[in-house]
C-alpha cells in the first residue's frame, strides 16, 4: 500500500467516514467544499504546512503527498464540475507546483472534499 492510499485511509477513518453513503441532508454542499478546498490550497501557497490548517477555525484536516514532500503549491485552478459522492465532493483541480529544486510541475488532481463535521481535503490520484 502507498502512502497516498495510507493517508486517504488515516483522514477518512478520522472523519468518521464509512458505513453507508449519506443523501439528502448529510450530503456534501458542492459550494462548501469549493470553499473548504480553496481555502486549504490557498494556505498552502502561502507556505503553511496541513498541520497548521488543524488549528484554523474551522479546521481542516488536509493528506496531500506533494504538499508534505516540500512541493511549493504556485497555482492553482478547478478544472471541471465538482460531483456530490454522498458526503464527499469530488474536486477536479490543476496544480502548478516547484520541487525544492525549483522545477516547475503540473499535475492534474483530484481532491476528495468532506465538508462535515469535520472538514477534508484528501488527494486522490486513482481512477
């Protein structure tokens, strides 16, 4: 198992996912989690760590592999609609990042957005 998938697994067990997918009232709000997922990658861009974003109000619990290797978030902008999945939002999003090294990096990702009780930001690099 990678660590990506290791990471999914911490954030999402720690949220309180599982069990059965919710509809209705527990679904995740797509403007919630448009503002939930900014809000984190603009942290990140101004060079706070996903720690940080746990003592922000409100708090949010963030699992990005790049962002905790060292890469520099320069850019960043959604790329497609984002998909109500039960309590979950799914958020196509186009990174522009530099390595340690100063290389620049795009990559096209998706992020898994929960947007309660506690907010998520978990990337998602699979099908």
């Amino acid at each position: 198992m990678n660590r990506s998938t290791v990471l999914l697994w911490a954030a999402l067990l720690a949220s309180g996912c599982g069990g059965s997918v919710p509809t209705g009232p527990d679904a995740a709000d797509p403007e919630v989690a448009r503002r939930i997922l900014n809000q984190a990658l603009d942290a990140w861009k101004t060079g706070k760590s996903p720690a940080d974003l746990t003592t922000d109000s409100p708090s949010i619990r963030v699992a990005d592999e790049d962002w905790l290797a060292g890469m520099r978030l320069v850019h960043h902008e959604s790329v497609g609609e984002v998909r109500v999945l039960g309590a979950t939002a799914r958020c196509p999003v186009r990174l522009s990042l530099r390595d340690p090294r100063g290389k620049a990096v795009k990559k096209d990702v998706l992020y898994l957005v929960g947007t309660g009780p506690t907010a998520s930001v978990i990337r998602h690099d699979g099908p």
